[in-house]
C-alpha cells in the first residue's frame, strides 16, 4: 500500500504571527506529519471589505465586523512565507501553503512542488487553470460542490495539458466542526469511482476517528486542521486538533496503514507458530489394529499438535491402517 500523505493543517491557527507559525512547524513535525500547510492571499485581492463572516468565523471571533478585517489581521507576508519555507527545510517536514487568489499562486509556484487548493475554488474555473499551468501536482478540496461541479474543475484543470494522474481529490465537508451525520465518507469511494483519481479527505469533524476510517476506506491524503492550543482566539482553533491528539492521529493512520497490508491472502509469519497449536489432527478415537479400515468409528478430530492435519479427513478416511494406534494417537 502507498503510505498516506498526512497534511497538518496550521491554516490561519497561527493569527497572523510568523513565530506561532513556526511553532505550529515544530508541533506538525513531533506529531510525524508529512507536510504542514499554511495559507497565502493579499486581503484586498481576496475579499471585498462588505464580505461576511462565516457564522462558525462569527461564533469564534470578538470585535471582528467582516471578513476582510479578519483576514487583514491573520495574514502573513510574502517573505513570512519565504522564512517559513527554510524551516520547514530545517525540520524535514514539507512546507505547503494553499493560494487564495492568482497573484499568492503564482508567488507560491517557487516554494513548494504541490499546490493544495481549498474548497472554495472548486468553482473558480479561471482560477484553477491558473495554477494548473504552473505545472505543479494538485491536491483539490471538494467541500460545498456537487459530482457535477467536481467534474467541471478537473475539465478545467485538464484544459491546461495537466494529466489527471496528477490530480487529488479530497472529500471534505465544509462546516466546523463537521456534524458526524454531514461526513459522508462514501463519496470519497463515489469520487474515485467517477474520476479514476487518486482520492483522500480533508477532515473538519471533531476527534480523529473519521480520517483513521477514511484511511481504511482507500484515502490517499489525509489533511486535518491543528493548533497549538484551543483556547486561542481564532476562527479555527476549537476545531482543530492539539499537538497531542495530531500526533496520535498520525500513529494511528499508520497503524491502520500497517494493518490494512498488500491484500494478499497467506500465512503469516507471526502465525506460523500457531498453527500446529490451533488446528485439528486426525487421531484414533479408539484402539486401532494394524490392516483395520479407518472409518467415523474409529477418527475423530482433535488438537494434537503433530500428525495428518483435518483437510486430508477425506482422503484417510476408507484407507487401511498400516500399523495399529492406541486412543488419541495421531494417525
């Protein structure tokens, strides 16, 4: 099996300080992430300044009027970002940060080998063409958007020459948190089916068992929002997890990467040992003379530890007794 990209999701958690950002890197790369990602824009070519707040932004955030202001007070520059790219270096963790407009896109292309785009541009077809021909791998969020919508991005996408082998998607709902009945990890299958592309989720429920399950279910990438502590003020924060619950999300995808294995069906090596504890053994039920007919009268099937094992009961049964056999004696 391909080991799962595991994406720590530092988004905006680190509230528009590149020294918290850096420590988010620290805690993403404790935890064994792959990659930890941030996310790029310039406010005035992102938003205009009437644009509302989500109600999740709203029901997080104090003294904060609109969007615009929110995104003004959480944005880093483009040299913050130049600074975080060398520490990730540092740290051996990949550096990753989604562009929110064409301008971040294209400043982004020079930084990092994959772009990850949010759901909120799975409509914005001149955008999406945009950063396709910078020729980077995509990793594209699917939340809010329909089968059909899904298929028109990567039509747009796929316009620029880029092939879709080079193409993610990840099913995501975009609500936070994420109700459990709103998950509908099955689309992620749906999305795989339809499209032939590799396929993953971007998870915004509570807790960390719905990406340990959509690893289970096939999910390529797994990408989970984190900070450093949930009771900072924020958009993001409460949910999102702490370093503590990202690090044993990570230990347990790749428990469930290890366990999943090559579907192959064979004996194990660990089993091996068992075998001859574990499975049955013809054996005399009675006494048995030498030249007798080995018969249901006188077989029985018994743990034994040595001699002919149960799946040859048919083959033994109706033969001779070459020599005699006392009770419980394999035969």
């Amino acid at each position: 099996m391909k080991r799962v990209f595991i994406i720590a999701e530092a988004g905006v958690n680190h509230n528009g300080v590149l020294e918290t950002a850096k420590r988010m890197v620290d805690a993403a790369a404790d935890a064994g992430a792959d990659a930890v990602k941030f996310q790029t824009w310039k406010t005035e070519l992102l938003m205009t300044r009437r644009a509302k707040l989500a109600e999740y932004q709203a029901d997080n955030l104090e003294a904060v009027d609109s969007q615009f202001d929110m995104a003004r007070r959480l944005e880093l520059s483009y040299d913050d970002f130049r600074r975080l790219k060398e520490y990730c270096d540092t740290k051996n963790i990949l550096f990753l940060s989604t562009p929110d407009e064409e301008r971040s896109a294209t400043f982004l292309a020079s930084l990092q080998s994959t772009f990850k785009i949010g759901s909120g541009e799975l409509n914005n077809l001149p955008f999406l063409r945009h950063v396709a021909k910078l020729a980077k791998k995509i990793i594209l969020s699917t939340g809010m958007g329909t089968l059909a919508e899904v298929e028109r991005a990567i039509d747009a996408i796929e316009s620029t020459g880029m092939k879709r082998r080079d193409i993610t998607l990840l099913h995501a709902t975009t609500q936070y948190p994420t109700p459990m009945n709103a998950v509908n990890l099955n689309a992620m299958r749906t999305m795989a089916a339809a499209f032939k592309t590799e396929v993953g989720y971007s998870d915004h429920t509570l807790g960390i068992e719905v990406p340990v399950a959509a690893v289970a279910m096939g999910a390529a990438v797994i990408e989970k929002h984190f900070t450093l502590d949930k009771s900072m003020e924020g958009p993001d924060h409460k949910a999102s997890l702490d370093p503590a619950e990202l690090k044993r999300m990570v230990e347990a995808i790749r428990n469930i990467e290890a366990a999943l294995g090559d579907g192959i069906k064979r004996v194990m090596e660990c089993e091996l040992p068992n075998r001859p504890v574990v499975r049955k053994y013809i054996v005399a039920s009675k006494d048995i003379s030498r030249g007798e007919r080995l018969d249901e009268t006188n077989l029985c099937l018994k743990r034994a530890g040595e001699g002919i094992e149960a799946d040859r009961w048919d083959e033994i049964v109706g033969s001779v007794a070459l020599r005699s056999y006392k009770k419980d004696e394999p035969i």
